[in-house]
C-alpha cells in the first residue's frame, strides 16, 4: 500500500508546490509571499518524500534480492 502512495503525494506535492510558486512569482504583497513560501514547502516536502521512497525501495532491491530468489 506505501509503495504506490508515496509516489503519489511525493508528486502531488510536487505539482502543487510548482503551481504556488508559478502564480505566486508575478508581484509582490504579503498574499503572494505567504503562496511563495508554502510552494517551497510544498516543493520540498515533495522532493524529501520521492527521495526516501526511492531511497527505501532501492534498499528493499539490494538487500532482500537474495530472499526473493
């Protein structure tokens, strides 16, 4: 079930954080720099969580390659 859902928000988050920070980048009041920071945090969040999915699965490929065989 994890396996197929931390791509999933990892991606979301990403796609939602370039869309924040996409509108967000025209001017310049406290609305848009409140939506420029949570597009970074968004963005983040999303390249963290795709990161140690693949980071997880890389190991689960290594280390229990021998067990599945």
């Amino acid at each position: 079930m994890l396996d197929t859902l931390i791509p999933f928000l990892g991606f979301l988050f990403l796609v939602l954080g370039a869309a924040l920070l996409n509108d967000s980048l025209s001017t310049s009041d406290v609305a848009q720099t409140g939506k420029i920071i949570g597009g970074a945090s968004f963005l983040s969040l999303g390249l963290v969580t795709l990161w140690f999915g693949i980071k997880n699965w890389w190991k689960w490929r290594t280390v229990y390659k021998e067990y599945r065989e």
